[in-house]
C-alpha cells in the first residue's frame, strides 16, 4: 500500500488514516502488508509492517508484490512500474476537484497548465487501475462517466459484471472493527457541547459558527465548541479575532499543536455533537467529507452545510441536521438541536446506531476482497485498444512517467 504524501504516524488523518484502517482490515483477513509512508513511523500491527518510501527502494517493493494499492492521484511513476511489472493495481479515485483549492495550485506561476498536469495524471490512473475504491455514490457514479470517457468500459467489462462489481468497490467512509473497539476502551476528554473536526480549511469554513453560537449565548444556551485541528497560521489571527469580537472567549477552544492521533478518541468521546459547515463549490457538492467516519465511529449526530453530497448522506440516514450557513438563526437552531437533550437527538442517536454497521470497511469491501481472491487483471488491461490508449497518452504528456509536481 502505496500512502503517498500521508503519514501514517500520530499526524494520521484524512486519507492516510483511512488507508491504515483499510491495511487493519485487509491484515485482519490474512492478507501480508507493506505500507510504504513518507516517513519513519512508530506504529506496529500484526500482518502490516511499516517502511519509509525510498527512492532507491520502491522499484523493487512494488516489483515483488502481489497487488499494490495507492492513495487517490499516486506518483504516476509507481502506476507505471506496477504495470510493466503486471502488478495487481488497486487505487482510490478521487477526481482532482480540491486540488483547484490548494494554494500550492492556485499561487503557481499557470495554475492552468498545473491543473492540466495534475488531470492527465488522473487519466493515467483512470488507464492503469485494475480496481478502483470510491467513497460514496456520486463518486461511483462519476468515476464509471470518467472510464467511459477515457475508452475503458466496454463489452469485456459488461460481460464480466453488469453492475462493475469486479471493477468498483464502494468503501463509503467509515471506520475499521479495530478502530471501534480502540474507541470503545478510551477515556473521554473534558466535556464539550461540540466539536469542529473539518480536515482542509479551504473549503471548510467555520465562520458562520461565531455568529451562532453568539445567538445562543444571548438566547441563554451557551453551547461549548471545541476545534479538533489547529487553524493554519494564516488563518489563526483572523478566527482569533473573530471569536473575540463575537464576545466568544471561554466558549471557543482553539488548540495550540496538532492533536497526535491517539489522543483522538478521548476529544471525540466528550463531545455532544460535530460541527463542520463548508464554502459552496464543485469538491462539496459532490465528496464525502472523510470526517463524516467520526459520526458513525464515535455515535455523534453532525450539523453539516446543505451545499452537496456530505448534506445528502446526513439528512439520508437521519443522523444529523443539515443547514444554510449563511441563516444564523437557521444554523444557531441545529447547533441547539444536535447537542442538548430532547426528541430530535434521541432520534439522531438511534439513527446512527441502526446505521452504523453498514459503514465498517469490513462490511463493505466484499468487491475488493473478491477481486484480490481472483488474482486477476482488469478484462481490458493488455488489449491492443488498451495499449493504445496508453501509448497515446504518454505520447502526448511524456511528463507522466517523471515524478509529480507535489500539491500535499
């Protein structure tokens, strides 16, 4: 397992944690590991053993595996190894939406031509994957648009499986059977109303939460918020300011230091509910925010924004309360409804007990379980029309098989 720019360490969040808890799971049904992380990590499981990504080293690591599976947007160099070695490959797929976010991207000297990169290393992995994991349905369904626009469905695939099942696995976002009972055994932390745990503070935004919690403060039901991450430097003096001038001292804790993973489960186990409102925009209309894993692990009804996917998979299943950011008096009444005692909570509550099974990676990796079992090549990979299409692509962007410009 390939994890890319994510450590797997006490930093562990986001995409690396869910591949450590997907490599828990694969360990747990038998299956040897490697995970190859950006640097040294303390971290041990049985069946997975850690080592640091090398240049000098990956060639071989990829080489003398069975199958290799990487994050979303891996160096496409590895991609290629593992397909001139007729290595099993297995990726993550998400579209490169967020990435327009990154200041990396957008402080470039041509963001454009950037971007242009950054989408034709995505067509490569599109090209290359035997398998691929998406995180929810819309991305299931935009991944199979992007395979027919890049000429790999067809009548092979069809013939093999209608539904795509030996092709796609949806692993919505979620946790490991290891991780809930890690939880289970944890301490819980200083009690708070609510807890801020958005990842990617470009289009996780929460500023709409000061002018709320000031409406509940001067309603008489001051609610507690708790951040889970650091702001950025540049952003702490801004929301510093704001909570000052919002008259929010003593109800906002900002923490100073990252929180190192293990300390998680105890912040998470004190809160009431989670908070994690976002800017409208292509990446939130249509991702599952990886967050959302903390509801169903840790039994927390969400208030989360309406603008897209994340809002439909909450109002979906019951679990939460969805709003308008921009309606303070709108947004004040779900921080209200999630976090104190009443109907609609115990009705949040229950929704996510009934619901939460169905979000373990090991009641949802049935494809790729199979499809590792299978040992077997994608029906299209070596067909001269597949041969084709990848000749024509490196043709065209010889840059592909170099290391990527690095946004993470």
């Amino acid at each position: 397992m390939l994890c890319g720019p994510y450590p797997v360490d006490e930093h562990l969040g986001g995409t690396g944690l869910r591949m450590w808890e997907l490599a828990q799971a694969l360990a747990g049904d038998g299956a040897d590991i490697t995970l190859a992380v950006p640097r040294p990590s303390a971290f041990t499981w049985p069946g997975i053993t850690i080592t640091e990504f090398t240049e000098d080293a990956w060639p071989e690591l990829i080489a003398s595996a069975d199958a290799v599976i990487t994050t979303d947007l891996p160096d496409t160099r590895l991609l290629l190894h593992a397909y001139h070695c007729g290595v099993l490959t297995v990726v993550e797929n998400a579209p490169p939406i967020e990435h327009l976010h990154y200041a990396e991207l957008r402080t470039a000297p041509e963001p454009q031509a950037l971007y242009d990169e950054l989408a034709d290393r995505y067509r490569l992995q599109l090209l290359l994957a035997d398998h691929l994991l998406v995180r929810s349905a819309p991305e299931r369904a935009s991944t199979l648009g992007a395979l027919v626009a890049t000429g790999r469905l067809g009548w092979l695939h069809h013939q093999q499986s209608p539904a795509m099942r030996h092709l796609l696995t949806l692993l919505p976002v979620g946790y490991s059977r290891n991780a809930d009972r890690h939880a289970a055994a944890a301490v819980p932390g200083n009690p708070v109303d609510l807890i801020w745990n958005g990842g990617i503070w470009d289009y996780c935004e929460p500023s709409p939460l000061w002018p709320a919690l000031a409406t509940l403060r001067d309603a008489g039901q001051p609610l507690a918020l708790r951040l889970l991450y650091p702001p950025p430097p540049h952003a702490r003096d801004a929301i510093t300011t704001a909570i000052r001038q919002h008259g929010l001292d003593g109800l906002v804790e900002i923490p100073g230091d990252p929180v190192p993973h293990h300390q998680r489960d105890g912040l998470l186990l004190s809160a009431r509910a989670i908070v994690c409102t976002g800017k409208d925009g292509a990446e939130t209309q249509t991702c599952h925010r990886l967050r959302l894993r903390d509801a169903f692990l840790y039994r927390l009804p969400v208030v989360i924004d309406h603008y897209g996917a994340s809002a439909d998979l909450v109002a979906q299943h019951h679990i939460g309360t969805v709003a308008d950011p921009r309606d303070t008096p709108a947004l004040a009444a779900a921080l209200a409804t999630a976090a104190r005692d009443g109907t609609a909570r115990d009705g949040f509550l229950a929704a996510l007990e009934v619901t939460r099974g169905g979000f373990t990676f090991e009641a949802s990796m049935g494809g790729l379980r199979d499809f590792l079992a299978a040992g077997r090549h994608a029906p299209d990979i070596g067909t001269r029309r597949h041969r084709e299409a990848l000749a024509d692509l490196l043709t065209r962007r010889p840059i592909l098989a170099d290391a990527p410009t690095q946004l993470i």
